[in-house]
C-alpha cells in the first residue's frame, strides 16, 4: 500500500501537482436497530477507498474513487489534475498553504473493550431490556433503540513527505418513546456516540434512562403548554451541547467566515473585522476551547486531514473572541496557524473545516445551586428542535422536555417549550456555567453534524455542562 | 458508471451466494461532478465515484444486512456471509412482512447525452459565464454546480431484477452586493435547459433591488409570496412526517385523522409522480417496486399516503413503490408536485396590498410535528410589498407557523413549476411560486 500511495503522489507530481495528498479510508461500521422490542436489523458496512486532493497551476482539484486497482488510481489522480486545471482556467490567486511540520506517525484510539468482539445478541439484548423497561409505562405505544459501532483505518500522504496512519474507533448508543394519551403525543430521547469502546455504553446505563425517558414521556401528556414569557433559561447538558454546536462552533469555522459555504449552510457573524479585536461573544463566565486531544470525544483524533497535529485551541476567553477554527489554506491571515479542523466523512469526500470537540469549559456552579439561585425560569431538556440564520446569530430551540423553576424550587413539567435569542446577546445573559460536581462537565456527541456540498456527515464532541442564561423569551410561538 | 449487464451480474452474484429464506440486493452508484465558487472564483471543485452494494436477508425471521464498496467477487460473498451471520444473532420476528414479489418496471431512459458529456472545463466555463455576470455588475457570485450521474439496480430472491441509470444537474447561484444578497437555482437533466446566465441574473436583481437600506419589518401576519425553492422547505414537513403509511400508522401524522377530509385550500393538489418528464424520473423503488402515481391532497382534500412494502402489507394495501434504501428503510414522497395554478409572481405582487416577499428560506426545523409547526428564517432577499409594488428590503426575518394553516390558506399559485429542492436537500419538488394568506413572522435578525 505505501509503495502504491507513493508512487501515485509521484505520478501527481509529474503531471503537474505543486502540491497533492492521498487518502485511504476503510471503514467498518456495525448498527443495530431495535423498534418495538424487536431488532429490525443488524447490519456491517464496509467502505473503503482513495482520495486525491491536487493543485495544479494554482488552482484545488480533488478526484475519489473506491477501486483498488493500480491503473484505475492512476485514473483517480489524472482526474484530479483535469479538475485542478479546470479551476485554474479561473483563479483569482494562487493557492497557497501554510508550512507544516512533516510526520511519520501511527495512533489508534484507545479501547478497552473492543465492541467489534462483542456478541450481537447480548448488545441486542440491553436494546430489547430497554423496550421492556419503557412499555411498563402504559402510555408508552412505540419504543426505538440503536446501538453503532465504527472503526476507521486512515492514511494520509503527501508530497511534502507526511505518512500518518491512524484507527479511531467510535462506540454509541441511543434509545427513545412515544407515548399517546390526551389527544397528544410526545418523544423523549437519549443519544450518546463516543471515540472509546463498549466500556462507554455500559457506562451510559441505558436501563436507567430508559425508566426515567418512559416516564417523561407519559408525563408530558398532561403537562402544561410553557407559556410566553421572558425568564431564566438553565440548558441541560444535552441541550447545551447543541446550543454550543450550533451557535458557538459553526460561526467559528474560518471557512464559513470567509463565504465558502454560503450557498447552503451559510456564513457567520463572526466576520472578518472581529479578529484581533477581542469581540464580545458572551459574558466573562464563557469560555471556549477547541481540543481534538480530549479523552473519547467525537471530535477527538491524532491528526486531522491534511495532517496537522490534534490540538487545543482557544476560542472564547472569559467572553472575547480570540480564535477560529483554520485550515493550512486559511490561517495565513487570521493567525497563521492551522489549527488542526480539516476533516473528510470518508475517502470519497473533501477536506473542510469541522469542529474538533468545541467545549464550554467547566464552570464553578452545580445544577442544584443554579436551580436553587433561579427566581423564575425553565430547565429545558434534550432538543427537539433547532434553527438558526445563515449567519447563526437569530435562532430557535425547541427541548423535548421542560420544567419550570419558580423561587428555586422546580414547580411542574412542561412541554412544547422553545426559546429565541440572538447569540451574542444569549451568551452575553450567561451568568452561571456547572461542572463542580462529578459527571457535570462531559464530552458529549452526535454522529450527524452536516456541512458541505456535496453534503458530509461528521460527527464534533463538545464537552459541557448545564448552563444558565437570562431574559431569554420562552414559549410555543417565540 | 455501471452498465446494466455488469449491475445484473453483481445482483446475480449476491443471490447465488445467499442461503437465506429471502434475499434483497440494491446496487447504487454515483459518479459526481461539483463545482463550487465564491467571491468570482472556484475554490472548491471535485469528481467523486462512489458505489455501495446493499444486501438483506430473511432467514427464519431473522434479518441481516451488510454493505460493501468492493464489486468483486470474494467481496460480494463476504458481504452475503456478514449478512447472515447478523441474522444469526438477531431474534426472530415473527411478524416480518415477506419480501415482495416481481411486478412489471416500465423502462425510462434516465440518460440525458448533453449532460453525460459535460467535461470538467465546460463546468468551470458556465460557472465562469455567471461570474461574468457579477464582474459587470460589481457584485460577488457565489454558488455550486452539481453534475450527477447515478445508478440503481435491485434485485431479490423472489424474482425481482431491476435497473435504471439517470443523470441531472442543479445550479445554485447567490449574488452578493456588499451585505445585500439575492438567490436563483435551475435543475435540469438536460444541461441544454439551463439558461446560466439568466440564472445569475435572476440573482442579482434581488442583490441589487432596495440595496441601500434593509429595515426591520414590525412582526406579525403577512400576505406573503414565496418563490418556488420557499414553497420547498413549507411542503417539506408534511412531505417527510405526514405523507407516509407508516406514519400514518404510528399515529404520528395529521393524516391519520383527516383522510377524505378537507384540510388545505381547496387550490392545493399534492401528487407525487416519478414518471413527470420535468421532474428526475425514476421508474421503480428500492425494493424494486414499481412508482405508483399517488394522490395525496386533492383539491385541498387528503386523500392518500404513500407506502413501502412492509407498510402497505400491514395497512392491507399495495404497495405505492416508495420504499428507501438505507438501515431505516420506511417509505418517502421522493417526487412530489403542486399542481399548478393560474397566477404568476408578478401578478401576485400586483395584487398584495401590503406583504412580505420571501426568496429562499434556511434551516428550518419543526418544533410541532402534529399539527406541523415550522420555524426557520428567510435569506438571500425578502422584501416588503406595498400596493403592489417592492418598496423596501427586509431584514431577514423567522416565521413561526403551522403548514396546515398555511396551505389552508394559500392565496394563489403561479402557472410556472419550478424543479427545486428544499433547503435540507431532502426532496426534489415540481412546485409553483405560492402567495399564502397571514403568514406569521415571529421573529427578525439584524441584517
């Protein structure tokens, strides 16, 4: 395999490539899916295959193929070259990328119970338990659960000399309900993917949630609608995991800044102008950081896609803006550091900018303090909802689940809750971060973050714990 | 791409191996060619291949799936042992519905030549001939051009064989002047139907109109005309929660209770028809049953919802040929089409007194799937009407709103369809531009 690698960046170069890497990615991937007690399906995807990313006379070409065969990757890159050429007929400059440091290197996650020697059945069966636990709740009508376990072998190689090798493996589960009742019908959900093994699924304990989400559910039937009101907002940290994807790591990635994805995911408020200019983002208590190297995040690697060191990296300290996410082809003015972000879904796909784990770093607050120091407000759980501007400042959350919290004391549930801000100004209200007591601060992470054109499906981390922030406008409509 | 005597031979391949009870293979590939652009040049410009080939099976009520990329031989027989070895650890479901048995396909050559031939450097050509347009009106053009070639086969143990190649394209322009922004798209499988130029300059009018000053509109209920790609992402949420059988029979669909009921504007028809020449036509599923045309609101009445096969079987119906592939499966309205009225966008402006005009919407969500409350917030041009005229652009603005109020509230529709997506990529649509009565806006952005 390195000979062949090194012997296709060799034919790169000769037909013109100033620059070129290749990729190869072979991924196993294993879902379980359970519906009503019984498992749907277990399945085994195998994917596998090359990708060649070029400039030629100043301008990007890439070509991805999955055959194997020498000839057909000569192809592959001949490919890339026409495309590279067809960009160039139209540049404006010349790309230019950022020196970086040349590696030889092998990394695997590490794993302590490897869940691809696990039996499926006794996976299946902590799903099916699950489904028993939940339909004791009689207004619980339909159950789901999955369980998902990936490995990926990648190399990288380049013409400036890098050979990197690494396997990460990705271990996670999710189960949920519907209950019917009252003429409604209401979800409650858990979801957790993580860069370990099965060692993180047993510590999950899904029986547990599957008690407490089976009777959520059936509660919310009867709840009130949460009604119209500006008030306290204090974010689980399931919730405060999205809002911090979504509002904190999105407007942070310097390609999205700089207009590359605005026909479909968008641009940022965090323009240009704001860098190096200690932008106020959020109040003193936000800080933010972006660290590949955090134990079992989602976002957690050894070397990101054009085979820049993991790292951590400032972005928000006490609430001024310092840092975006940067590839070796935008860092240059902003920095001049890459930052380590650029990651494909899989060989067949482009490099972009992705969030690494995009963290609120711990706060000095339990849950309970915050909830006792709150006077009026809601405790919103899970989401359900979301939508933002394509400059991710106006959004709209939605939680699956909410309580409302009156003198500190939690008073009764609540469903179809949702809340509006602008983001600056949300982070702004922020006044108190938790995380002092055991298992409040966590890597948290979903597999299905979307960004791109055509469309890749990566999965970042993000380490939180529950948040509050004020004078938030909560309700069904607003 | 995959030729049909290589496809068979693969889907062959995968059942002679398999000793399950039922057998299902699906063969997809795809050979993609994209360019994107901004700020006038490209920046990121890509050919991918990719081929996966699909195998379920049914062996004493146990299900296995595996996938794989490798087409040869020992790859495929591999993918057919990790199958069954699944289905071995998984309980058996008595309640499987059987695969389905072979019906006639119709042929349909998916292959437009004009669009088959396009090279890298025609591709970088007709971007270019867009970003001309900007350079002569002092804006910056932005946007992506998708050529897509793509292939699907699927056979299985009872009998079905079936393949079909199509291919089409789709380009999405956005003109940038300074802060103000306007949007077009065209999709076609005839590259020979798209006029590129006319593109670019549907975006730059919305770039250029009212661009001095954007104000905050006070919120509320509007008359509010949407654009063809708008209409999209509204019909998206009825057309991914409520227009199938298994929703249906969930109960997580409003149609459960209003079948033969009205509830939309009696000038709303929904149908999806994978066989509309304007639309990408796809002649069979993926389990290789073939597209029914379906009903789904007539005349503002619901009538029907569209099935797989295992829907269908439990609902004591047939199949409608909408199966998905994938590990869910389940089945999706993947043609759908508004019929068309006889109003047009112009002569919807001339007769809003005082309304909102929407381009484009981004990133909407449903808080509310029952009764299918959207939120999401317009972009790329939205502007005020004032006796039937444009008088002002708008800051961007979030509505808020049930899709059943809004379709039981449609005004008028355009005559014209338009081939679109919805913002997520999740259908393509045959839709008119849409005037809706007291559309509700909940919320503005400050730009």
């Amino acid at each position: 395999m390195e000979e062949m690698i090194k012997e296709l960046l060799l034919y790169a170069q000769k037909l013109g490539a100033e620059y070129g890497d290749i990729r190869y990615t072979k991924q196993r991937e294993r879902p379980l899916m359970m519906r009503n007690g019984e498992i749907e399906s277990a399945a085994e995807r195998l994917d596998s295959g090359f990708g060649c990313r070029l400039i030629v006379d100043g301008g990007w070409g890439f070509a991805s193929t999955p055959a194997k065969d020498f000839e057909q990757l000569k192809g592959m890159v001949e490919r890339a070259v026409s495309v590279a050429k067809a960009s160039a007929r139209y540049k404006l400059a010349s790309v230019e990328l950022i020196p970086v440091e040349i590696v030889q290197d092998k990394k695997a996650t590490p794993v302590k119970t490897d869940p691809f020697t696990l039996n499926l059945d006794e996976q299946a069966q902590l799903l099916r338990q699950c489904h028993e636990i939940m339909v004791q709740v009689p207004e619980v009508r339909v159950t789901g659960g999955n369980l998902y376990q990936s490995r990926e072998d990648k190399i990288f190689a380049s013409t400036e000399g890098s050979w990197i090798e690494q396997t990460l493996t990705i271990t996670g589960a999710g189960i949920d309900c519907l209950a019917r009742g009252n003429d409604d019908v209401q979800r409650r959900s858990f979801n957790l993917n993580k860069t370990a093994g099965f060692e993180a699924v047993v510590a999950m304990d899904l029986p547990a949630k599957a008690e407490e989400l089976a009777q959520q559910a059936a509660l919310l039937l009867t709840a009130d609608n949460c009604p119209e009101k500006t008030r306290s907002l204090i974010l689980d940290k399931t919730l405060a995991r999205l809002q911090v994807h979504e509002s904190c790591g999105h407007p942070i990635e310097l390609d999205r800044v700089l207009g590359s994805e605005d026909t479909y995911a968008g641009k940022s408020f965090l323009t240009p102008d704001l860098f190096g200019k200690d932008f106020k983002f959020g109040s003193e208590k936000v800080n933010i950081t972006a660290d590949a190297t955090l134990p079992q995040g989602l976002g957690s690697f050894f070397y990101d896609d054009e085979g820049v060191k993991a790292q951590r990296t400032t972005i928000v300290e006490e609430g001024k803006f310092k840092n975006y996410l940067t590839s070796r082809e935008t860092a240059k003015d902003y920095g001049g550091v890459a930052n380590g972000t650029m990651r494909a879904m899989n060989w067949a796909n482009i490099p972009l900018i992705r969030m690494t784990n995009i963290n609120l770093e711990p706060g000095d607050w339990s849950l309970d303090e915050i909830i006792r120091d709150t006077k009026d407000g809601i405790l919103a759980v899970t989401p359900k909802s979301w939508s933002l501007d394509d400059k991710r400042l106006n959004f709209h959350f939605a939680p699956e689940l909410a309580y409302e919290i009156l003198d500190g004391e939690i008073v009764r549930p609540l469903k179809n809750a949702s809340y509006t801000a602008l983001t600056p100004e949300f982070w702004a209200s922020c006044d108190a971060v938790a995380g002092r007591e055991k298992g409040e601060w966590e890597v948290l992470g979903s597999i299905s973050c979307a960004k791109g054109e055509p469309v890749q499906s990566i999965g970042p981390g993000h380490g939180v714990a529950p948040v509050r922030l004020n004078n938030i406008k909560t309700g069904l409509q607003d | 791409m995959i030729q049909r005597e290589q496809a068979e031979k693969i889907l062959k391949t995968v059942l002679a191996a398999s000793t399950a009870d039922e057998t299902q293979v699906i063969l997809r590939s795809e050979d993609l060619s994209q360019t994107r652009f901004n700020n006038n040049w490209i920046h990121q410009h890509l050919f991918r291949e990719t081929y996966s080939v699909e195998i379920k099976v049914v062996d004493q009520n146990r299900v296995g799936m595996a996938t794989v990329n490798d087409l040869d031989e020992a790859a495929l027989k591999k993918g057919v042992a990790d199958a069954l070895h699944n289905a071995s650890f998984v309980k058996a479901n008595p309640n499987l519905v059987p695969m389905p048995e072979a019906k006639p396909v119709l042929e349909i050559d998916g292959i437009n030549q004009n669009t088959l031939n396009l090279s890298d450097m025609d591709r970088a050509d007709l971007v270019a001939s867009m970003i001309d347009v900007a350079k002569e009106n002092s804006v910056d053009a932005s946007g992506s051009f998708a050529n897509e070639l793509s292939v699907l086969a699927v056979a299985n143990s009872k009998g079905v064989m079936t393949y079909h190649a199509g291919n089409n394209l789709r380009i999405r322009s956005i003109m940038a002047n300074g802060l103000q922004t306007g949007y077009s798209e065209a999709m076609s499988t005839d590259v020979e139907a798209i006029d590129f130029v006319a593109v670019a300059k549907d975006a730059l009018w919305k770039s250029k109109l009212k661009a001095e000053e954007s104000i905050t509109l006070d919120l509320g209920s509007y008359d509010t005309i949407f654009e063809p790609q708008a209409v999209a992402d509204l019909l998206r949420f009825p057309g991914y929660i409520a227009f199938n059988g298994q929703s249906l029979a969930d109960g997580r669909s409003f149609m459960a209770k209003a079948m033969g009921q009205k509830i939309f504007d009696e000038k709303v028809t929904v149908i999806d028809d994978a066989y509309e020449p304007r639309h990408v036509p796809m002649p069979f599923d993926a389990e290789g049953m073939p597209k029914e045309k379906v009903v789904i609101i007539d005349q503002g009445v619901a009538k029907g919802v569209v099935y797989d096969h295992a829907s269908a079987f439990r609902a004591g119906k047939e199949t409608t040929g909408h199966a998905t592939a994938g590990r869910r499966g389940g089945a999706s309205p993947g043609h759908l089409i508004i019929a068309p009225g006889n109003s047009s966008i112009e002569e919807m402006i001339k007769q809003t007194k005082r309304g909102v005009y929407v381009t484009r919407f981004h990133y909407t969500h449903c808080p509310e799937p029952m009764q299918i409350i959207a939120t999401g917030t317009t972009r790329d041009g939205t502007f005020l009407i004032e006796d039937g005229e444009i008088v002002a652009r708008l800051k961007n603005l979030r509505f808020t709103d049930s899709m059943l109020r809004v379709f039981a509230n449609v005004d008028s529709l355009s005559q014209e369809q338009f081939l679109v997506k919805d913002w997520w990529f999740t259908f393509t649509m045959l839709v008119p531009a849409m005037k809706i009565k007291d559309f509700t806006f909940t919320g503005n952005t400050t730009f």
